[in-house]
C-alpha cells in the first residue's frame, strides 16, 4: 500500500520543521508528503522549500493563490493525494516513529474501515511532564473505557458531538473514501472537514478508533482551538472513567448527514425527539413508546432518557418561572 501524509500549513514556521522531520523520519517510510500553504506571511514557504530540497520522500508543495480556510485547504491536500492510505497532519505537531506502519498494518488487517483516529501524547508547551498529570488526548476529553464502549455499540454519533474526541490529526483515512465526503459542505459552520468525515465514516459503519497514541498534541497559546487554556487549567485533574451524559443528536448533524444521502428510521426518531416534544409529558409518552429509543440506545437507554427528561424539566421549569413572575409583577 502507498502511504501519503497530507500537511495545512498558515505562519506555522516556528513548529512546521520539527513535524516535517518526524513525518520523514517514520519508520515505514512514507510514500509522499503532500503540503498545501494558506497564503502563510512568515517564512513558512521558505522552509518548506528547504525541506523539499533536501529530503529523499518525493513531496508536492502548493502554495494557494488565494486563502482557503483549513477545511478547503484539507480538502485540496487530500484531493492531491495519491496514496491507498493518507494521514492528516497539522503543522504543530510531532509524529511517534510508527504511526504510518500502525495504520498500514491496521488498514489491511480491517478490511471495512475507511476511518480510524487514534489516541496522543499530551505536549503541553510551558509545562514539564510530571506538571501535567493528564497524559493523552483521550484522557483529557475523558474517551475512556465505558465511553469507548458506548462509541462501539451505537452513540457514535452522539459520542462525536464531544469536542475534540475525533481530531484530525489523529486520522487516517483510505483515499476511496474521499469520493463519499468531498467536496466538504460549507454551510456547517462547527463541521469543518475531521467532523464531516467522522459523521459520514460513523453512519456508514466503517470508523474505528485505537487507544495506541500515535502522535505528541503539541497545545500551545497561537492556536485555533480553546483546548490550550483548558487543559492548562484542568492538568491537574484526577483519573475518571465515566460515561458522561450525552447529547442529543442535534439537527445539524442529521441534515449534513442527509444531504450525503442517510435516511434512516433513527433520523426521524432524533426529529422528533428535538422539534415534537414541547412538554415534560410529552417527553415520557415518546421515550418510553417509541421502539426506536429501545432499538438504538440500548443499555445506555437509562442515561439518555435521564438527560432528556432533565432537559425538558428544565424547560418545563423555566416556562412555569416566566409565567409566575408574570403573574406576580402584573406586567
């Protein structure tokens, strides 16, 4: 199998150099580095010329004309890859030295999985190790054993809603795959394209996950996402090993997932249960009725049934709040 690594770089230049080398230096060699520059203003460009120069693993370089965004800027480095398997890479990062074999070899051992993400190393930048005492990303968005359970056993979908669970550094992915989820849909402002490919990959049944990590998560101030200051604040936290209360499937997800084609019996279930229900008794007439609950939720049926009678009881309560105060102030 031919291994294509596809790298979105934007004024990365203070990490890039640094990822590059461990993509270069992988034990199972990659067959292509594939680097698509967003219009950077520091000298980005010019270290990834230098790199090309130099190294022996054949690389395209494509400076975009004018600005993609990170979502359009992957999906012109994925397109361009030419790989059987193609590993996302932010610019930041730092690669352990097996993760392209690992994939390989997972990739031709699972037949029917077009998507798998895999577990990192924390690097928290201003912190030693023994500072931070949450050691990986899954530790850290608390995708441990009872919440990996429930990914393998139908709230995929719910599960994916967490931030941060399914990142796109951490995925690889079959080069067939593209042609179910490119182009990306712009329209979903939180779905950039690890999400949109992780929902897609979730419904159709062939998305996987290794608790192996594979990759050091470089976290520091310069980037997009708030994970930084979180767990700057939260590197403390004690071990837990709990299936936290889950979300509903939002609409969102069920129309993106729609306009690429699902129609599915728990779709109009999800409608239902998030535009129809408009009261507390509403709520438990559907839920303990409706045999798709039952059928799709399984065990975990308990912790979803809590988590909407608690959200309907705080509507319920905030309504009869509003009508009381009405009622008194005479307004």
């Amino acid at each position: 199998m031919k291994i294509s690594a596809a790298v979105c770089t934007y004024n990365g230049a203070k990490y890039i150099l640094e990822q590059l080398k461990s993509i270069e230096n992988q034990v199972r060699k990659v067959d292509e580095i594939v680097v698509c520059d967003d219009i950077s203003t520091d000298n980005t460009w010019d270290i990834l010329c230098e790199f090309k120069k130099q190294t022996n693993i054949p690389t395209i370089l494509i400076k975009n004309e004018k600005q993609l965004g990170v979502m359009y800027n992957f999906q012109q480095a994925i397109e361009t890859c030419t790989g059987d398997i193609i590993l996302l890479s932010d610019q930041d990062d730092i690669w352990l030295p097996n993760k392209s074999a690992f994939f390989e070899n997972y990739f031709i051992c699972h037949q029917k999985i077009n998507l798998l993400f895999s577990n990192a190393q924390l690097l928290l930048e201003g912190y030693s190790e023994t500072e931070v005492k949450v050691k990986t990303l899954f530790e850290l968005l608390n995708f441990r054993a009872k919440t990996q359970e429930a990914f393998r056993n139908g709230l995929g979908l719910e599960i994916s809603q967490m931030l941060g669970r399914i990142s796109g550094f951490t995925v690889g992915i079959r080069a067939e795959f593209r042609k179910k989820v490119i182009p990306f849909i712009a329209e979903y402002e939180y779905f950039i394209h690890d999400r949109q490919m992780a929902l897609y990959a979730i419904q159709q049944g062939s998305i996987d996950f290794t608790t192996e990590c594979l990759t050091r998560y470089r976290l520091h101030k310069e980037q997009t996402s708030n994970i930084y200051e979180y767990l700057k604040q939260h590197r403390l936290l004690p071990a837990q090993d709990e299936l936290f209360t889950l979300p509903p499937i939002g609409n969102d997800v069920i129309d993106y997932l729609e306009k690429r084609g699902f129609q599915s019996e728990r779709f109009d279930f999800s409608k239902k249960r998030t535009q129809m229900i408009k009261s507390l008794v509403g709520a438990i007439l559907i839920l303990l009725n409706t045999k798709e609950y039952k059928k799709f939720y399984k065990q975990y049926s308990k912790i979803v049934l809590l988590q909407d009678l608690k959200a309907h009881f705080t509507v319920l309560g905030k309504k009869i709040y509003r009508k009381l105060t009405f009622n008194s102030t005479g307004k």
